[in-house]
C-alpha cells in the first residue's frame, strides 16, 4: 500500500446550500462517511480538515486550518502541514460519488509515470477542467510551495498545481470505472442535491 492519509476538507461556508454539505445524507450514509469508507481503498487514516459547525463524525480527527478563510489552498495546505504520510489524498465534502475504485486506478496510473518526480497526481473532469479537490499531493514538496504560494496572496489550488510536477488523469482514463459519470458531480445548491439523492436512490448497490 501507497504512504497514504486521507483529508475530506470540511471547512467551506456552504452559503448556497445553506446547511453543513459534509453532513448532508446519501441513503444512511452522510457526505464524509461515503468518502471516508472510499478513502480506505488507498490509506486506513482519514482526518478532516476545517470547522466543521457540529462535528457529527466519531472517530475522524479535525484538522483546523492554519490560514483561516483562504479558500481550498488554505484546506490542502493545512492537510499538508500535518500530514505524516508521503503523500496525502486530498478529497473536498461536496463530491459525495468518489469511489475507492477511482482511488486505486489514479495510483496505479500514478505509477506508471515514474511516482518518484511527481508532486501531484490530479484528474480531469469530463467537461476539461482539472478537479484539484480530489487528487494526491506529495506532503514535503507541496507544502513548501503552498506556503510560498500563501506568502504571496495566492488562493487557488491552481497556482499550486501549475508550479509542481502535476500527473494530469484525463478523464478518457477512469470512464471504464464503476459510477464514472458521476465521480465529480458537486453538491453545491438545494438544487444539486436533490439530484444527487435521486441518483443515489437508484444507483446499483445503494441504499433507499
């Protein structure tokens, strides 16, 4: 098994839903409960990071932020700061359809491309753009440039990913896996998830 421990940052206002998205229910299970048991594919060690207004998730430890309202640069570099592993896999709440297939095909993939150079191994979504909140990161190298990164104002984990040495995943490489489709659907608004419990209700393997 890779070095791996699992952050889900929690730490975002949610002012469109208007409720905490980690604990948003799927089924019987919550946002972070759904991506925690799809974490244990790569890492037994899974932590939150932010403030998370009531925090509802027994045995998870909360990582608070170092940079307070920075913002998902802010989230990675605070999973950084503590992470003990050589990499870290950084997931954010909202993406409640993350498998622990995909998990183990962006390793795999990973591997493949000398891991040694690599700072950050990243997909890309079906419509082009990369999803930086559901990637690994090398916990030395990145945390360095994040720090730099926040130093200067910076607050996108683009400007992160732009000046390490990035694995980009195109999407064209995970749409043979289980639920690929859906990997990256963000629950965001009311709207969104009403649309995520309706796909949930009838996924295969699911609960009502």
């Amino acid at each position: 098994m890779f070095d791996v421990q699992g952050f889900i940052l929690v730490g975002g206002a949610s002012s469109r839903m208007g409720a905490d998205k980690s604990q948003l229910r799927f089924g019987r299970q919550t946002a972070v409960e759904r991506i925690t048991t799809a974490l244990h594919s790569a890492t037994t060690q899974v932590f939150l990071v932010g403030s998370p207004p009531e925090p509802a998730n027994p045995g998870l430890e909360i990582v608070r932020d170092v940079h307070e309202r920075w913002g998902a640069l802010g989230g990675i570099h605070a999973a950084l700061s503590v992470c003990q592993a050589e990499w870290a896999a950084i997931v954010a709440c909202d993406l409640p359809f993350v498998t622990g297939d995909l998990f183990l095909r962006l390793l795999v993939l990973a591997q493949r491309t000398r891991l040694e150079v690599l700072d950050a191994i990243v997909p890309v979504q079906p419509d082009g753009r990369p999803q930086p909140l559901c990637a690994f990161y090398r916990q030395e190298s990145c945390l360095k440039e994040a720090e730099r990164l926040i130093a200067g104002g910076e607050h996108t984990p683009r400007a992160l990913l732009a000046t390490v040495q990035t694995r980009w995943v195109e999407f064209a490489e995970l749409a043979d896996l289980a639920g690929a489709e859906h990997f990256f659907f963000n629950v965001n608004t009311p709207e969104d998830y009403d649309r995520a419990k309706q796909l949930v209700a009838r996924g295969p393997g699911d609960e009502r």
